[in-house]
C-alpha cells in the first residue's frame, strides 16, 4: 500500500496508465537543473535514434510534475533546450536521476489532479474518522488543529471513565450518556480565553471557510472525552502529503485508483495495449479494446462496488448517533 500521495500515483500508472511492454519514452536528467535552466542534459544512452530524435522543436517532455515544450535537439552533446513550466505547470529544481518523460500520454501533474478530484468527491458517501481529546468545561471549545474545520459531525464519545482516579466515573449527580454538538464559527474567530487574554482561530488550509468549537453535556468540566469525528478528507496540495494526514484509509486507495483511470481515459482513444492493460486489471474482457467509453463505464462500476463496501464496513463500524435538539447522543 502507499504511504503518500506520490506513491498512489505511481501505483495509478503501475496498475492501469502505463503496461510495462508499452512505457512510454523516456530518459533520466545527467545534470542538476534549476527553475531557471533551459539547457537540459539527458542519459542518451536510454534513448534510440529515434526516440532522441523525437525531442526535436515542438515536443512536450516531463519532469516530475513539470512539462517543457523543447526548442532544440543537440545529439552530439545529449542537450535539448526548452521552454520552462508550459501548459499550467511551474518550473521546478529537478536532481539527477530523475525521469524525462518524451511526449507523455498521461501528464503527471494531470494524474495528481485527477486523485485530489477522486480524493474531494468521496465525500459524502464516505468519510475520513478523526478521534479528539478534549478537556471538557462549560461553554464551548474552540477547536484549533490544522484541518480541524474539515470536521463535520461527532459519532460517539468516551467521558470521564477514561481517567480512573477516585470518583472520577461519577458526575455528582446521575450518570448519562456524553453528549457533544459540533458548532461552526466565523473564519476567523477571536474569543477571550480562561486567564482573559484574546485569542484568534484562523483556517487559512484548503477547507470549509469556518471555525469549529463543541460543547460537551453531561459531563463534569476538567474530565478528559474522547470524542470520534466524522470528516472531510482533506485534499492534498503536494505529492509528498501522506495518505494518513489526507484521511485516506488503505482500503480507499482502489477506488481512487479506478476514478482516476476512468477521468484520464475519458473521451480519449486510448493505446490498445493499455486498454488491454486495464481490461486485466479490472477483470473485464466484455468490450471492444480502444473502446475507452466502456472501459470508462467498467471502471466507474468497479468503483461503485469498491465504493458500497466501504460504506457498508462504515456503516458497522460508526453507526449514525441519535440527535436531539441537534446534540449528539452517542
């Protein structure tokens, strides 16, 4: 399974974009090359004549997540000059080693578009589950974390039998459910804490514009509750941001292969080796190969069953708490 959104790309091509008897051309940087290069060194010896020969002027290659539109070919030197960060991608320092890619099918930062597009529309038919610890007391907690405004309901909650001390599993009157309501806030939020000074919350992250506090009932103020969130995933911004802090659990990431292999083949002819490809990958052989509007269609059916047993094992695990007068009862 992949650790960080950079490897669930490199799985999406692995297993559907790019057959390994049918990869597309591609060289590796011989030199360093910062945002300002133009010059760019390649490894000729990756490369038949005629694939170098393919970089001449007008020729789009890519770098990690960059794509250059090449001006010239030096054949002698194993040099192409280039135009830096066209068609929407910004120039990058790329170290030796890395890949280039000659006039790809499936541009790298497309793909990545395309995760972060599958990643933002899980919601809500699934969701990302996030425990707190929150000191209770009266009136309500401003919440502060960094994705903390992805927060969209709480599911249960554990109270004061957590610590253990004397007296602690008592509320001083009679025991009763925990119960928490989630509340939204202006962006940015400015409240005056206990020892009176004036504190600020602003969510400035890729996220709902709004500031989120609970208030706790039933529960003595100074206990520890462990409150579990229902939220939003969060949608990633660089290819090294961990499947983890995104919310994605290992389960999920089959589905966001499927909907991106279905969004980069829509509307387009695609190779038939990598139609053949992809019709192994999903086990469907019921379609004409180069087809891509029913391998379109399969995939996005492949996804959907992904899709209902995940929400089935959530169902089970986080069963819908019952609200009244829009307090949680878990």
């Amino acid at each position: 399974m992949s650790t960080n959104i950079a490897g669930l790309v490199d799985r999406v091509y692995r297993e559907y974009l790019e057959p390994m008897d049918d990869l597309t051309s591609y060289t590796t940087l011989a030199t360093e090359v910062n945002t300002s290069v133009t010059s760019i060194v390649f490894d000729g010896d990756l490369l038949t004549q005629e694939e170098e020969d393919a970089m001449d002027a007008g020729t789009i290659i890519e770098c990690e997540q960059e794509l250059m539109r090449c001006t010239a070919l030096d054949t002698v030197n194993n040099t192409v000059t280039v135009v830096r960060g066209v068609l929407g991608t910004t120039a990058a320092t790329h170290i030796v080693g890395k890949v280039i890619k000659i006039a790809p099918v499936f541009p790298r930062r497309n793909v990545f578009d395309a995760v972060c597009d599958q990643i933002k529309n899980l919601y809500p038919t699934l969701f990302s589950v996030e425990v707190k610890s929150i000191t209770s007391k009266t009136g309500y907690i401003p919440l502060s974390g960094s994705t903390d405004n992805h927060l969209v309901a709480p599911i249960k909650a554990i109270s004061q039998y957590t610590d253990f001390s004397a007296g602690s599993d008592e509320t001083g009157t009679v025991f009763a459910g925990v119960a928490v309501e989630l509340v939204d806030l202006p962006n940015p939020f400015t409240y005056t804490d206990a020892d009176g000074n004036s504190q600020t919350i602003t969510y400035s992250n890729n996220g709902p514009d709004n500031v989120k506090a609970v208030q706790i009932y039933n529960v003595n103020a100074g206990h520890t509750v462990f409150v579990t969130f229902k939220k939003k995933f969060v949608t990633p911004t660089l290819e090294t941001d961990t499947l983890a802090t995104v919310g994605l659990e290992d389960e999920y990431e089959p589905i966001i292969m499927a909907g991106v292999a279905a969004q980069m083949i829509s509307g387009r002819d695609i190779p038939t080796a990598t139609a053949d490809y992809i019709t192994d990958q999903i086990g469907t052989s019921n379609f004409p190969v180069n087809s891509a509007g029913n391998i379109r269609t399969s995939l996005l059916r492949y996804q959907a069953d992904l899709i209902e047993q995940a929400r089935k094992d959530l169902r089970a695990r986080y069963p819908e708490p019952v609200t009244v007068n829009k307090i949680a009862y878990t």
